[in-house]
C-alpha cells in the first residue's frame, strides 16, 4: 500500500482518538462516527488512485481535497 495524504490523515486521526480515550473527558465523537469516517477516508482515497495513476498527481489531487474541504470546514463552522 503506497503511502497518500489521506492515509497520512487517517493515521492521525486514529491516533487522536486513541490518544483521547484514556482521558476522563467525553470522546469527540462515537465509534460509529469514527469507523464511517474511516470507510469515507478509505473509499475516497481508493477513487483517487484509480483516478490518478501517477503517484505525484495523486499526491497533488489528495492534497488538495484535503485543504479544501478543511477550508469548507472553517468556514462552515463560522457561518
């Protein structure tokens, strides 16, 4: 499995969420939330590689979608 943006952001979320649990505060979101985001992540990331098969392109377009929709994020949650 070649390493990509978005299974670089599925890493670090994982990891927040574990990291997470052992607090005494409530969880961000559930489980389920998290292993839907997980399949998203996964899928979305499957269609881009069989968009783009050059790796440098794929990396170029992940990137991308990532910052767009943390930009779309930001300014929903300001809205």
């Amino acid at each position: 499995m070649k390493l990509t943006p978005l299974n670089i952001t599925l890493a670090c979320v994982l990891v927040w969420v574990i990291s997470e649990m052992n607090l005494d505060t409530e969880m961000t979101f559930s489980w389920g939330w998290l292993i839907t985001l997980c399949v998203i992540l996964s899928l979305i990331d499957l269609g881009f590689r069989m968009i783009f098969k050059d790796l440098k392109k794929l990396w170029f377009a992940q990137i991308a979608f990532i910052l767009v929709v943390g930009i779309l994020m930001v300014v929903i949650r300001v809205l």
